[in-house]
C-alpha cells in the first residue's frame, strides 16, 4: 500500500509567491514540462522555505498533465519502515518530503537508492527535499550521494520580510478576507519570523472572523491573538 500525502489544495505552482523563491518554482515546472535527462531533483533549504509545497505543487501539476504522482513524508512514513516504499516506481513521478530524516539510517538509504534506480529505468522523476545539497549531506552510502548529487539541484532562500508579507496578504485573499495595509503592518511586527507560523496565525484570525463576523482590523486582531 503506497501512503502518499493528501494533497494540500493551495499547494501549487501559482500561488508558490514571494520574489526570493521565484526562479526556482519557474525551473522545476520546466523540469516537469521536459523531464527527458534529469532522473533526480535535489530541493534544499531550511525549514521554512516553501520545500514542501514545491513539492506537492509538482504532484497537482503531474495529474494536471495526465501523468501519475506521489508526495511522500519520511517523517511520516518512517514507522513503516524502508519496505514501505515498495511500489512507488509505479508512478512517473515520485516526491520524497523530509529526506534527513532518514539520512545515516542505512537500511533506508539502501532502500531509497535502490528506489533511484528503479525509477530512473522506467523513465520516471525522483524530487527530494533536503536541508543541504546532497554533497554536503551526510549519507552513509557514497552510492546515494553520487546519484542524487548528478541530478539537478535547487536552492531555497529564506523567505524575506516583505515576501512573507506579500504571502499572507495573497493568502488571506484566497479565503475572502480583506487585510489592510495596516493590518498587516500589525501583524508583521508581532508574528514570529517562520512562515509556517505567520500562516498559522492566519488560521486562527480565518476562523475566528468567521465566527463573530468580523472584518479584520487591527483591535479584532489584538484581542483574538492577545496582543
């Protein structure tokens, strides 16, 4: 049984915004428009750089294409087990989310390496994410290393001020709600610096606006957050 992630809808290539990030979201969709070549794609960055939104992004634009994908999570995948990616060079592209986290663990290597090389003769795609190019990650198989350091490799930057501002207003636009200049000068000056976290106060101001059918300004915010 193949335990692929579900799909985050707004996990796409045309709302991957923020200047910084840009060029990298435009290179893998050319990848994905001619993948003839390239077996492997290596997305590194912090944690906080969009990794896996690219990569789930590059499965909606697969089955927009007609052609099969998964998005998996080592992380989540790891109870299971390496034999639990059996199977998933059936699909012509195949996504593996949160690759340190079975980086030094030999049997996964062994079994990602040879999930490499099955996927590569069927003329499929392997998409990584990892914190650091695959050169400077420490694998224990010199094998794994070499191949997916001879594929192609995209680097994230960390996502500046204004490009996280920008994302939460485009963000709060695809829910209906209306963020004003000085809205989101608020928040930008109190909300911890990680994307992730700004998106998580987004949640939280969604729902509750929902709730007490409020616009949001700056007093609804700084009682629902308690600022």
């Amino acid at each position: 049984m193949i335990l692929g992630v579900k799909l985050r809808d707004d996990a796409r290539f045309d709302n991957f915004l923020g200047d910084r990030n840009r060029d990298v979201a435009s290179r893998l969709l050319a990848i994905l428009d001619q993948p003839v070549g390239i077996p492997v794609v290596a997305i590194c960055g912090d944690s906080d750089t969009g990794k896996s939104h690219l990569l789930q992004a590059a499965c909606h634009d697969a089955e927009k294409r007609g052609r099969s994908a998964v998005c998996i999570s080592l992380l989540e995948l790891q109870p299971f087990g390496p034999e639990a990616l059996a199977g998933l060079d059936g699909k012509d592209i195949v996504c593996l989310d949160d690759l340190d986290q079975v980086v030094g663990q030999p049997a996964w290597e062994e079994a990602i390496f040879h999930l490499y090389n099955r996927v590569h003769d069927r003329n499929g795609l392997l998409i990584v994410s990892l914190s650091e190019v695959p050169g400077a990650t420490p694998f224990h198989l010199p094998d794994l290393r070499s191949r997916l350091s001879h594929g192609l490799t995209l680097q994230l930057g960390i996502y500046r001020d204004e490009d996280r501002a920008r994302i939460l207003v485009a963000r709060a636009e695809q829910r209906g709600l209306v963020m004003g200049e000085d809205v989101v000068s608020f928040i930008m000056r109190r909300a911890p610096r990680r994307l992730g976290d700004l998106l998580a106060i987004l949640d939280t101001l969604d729902e509750n606006s929902l709730k007490a059918q409020r616009r949001l300004t700056i007093p609804f915010v700084k009682t629902v957050m308690d600022w």
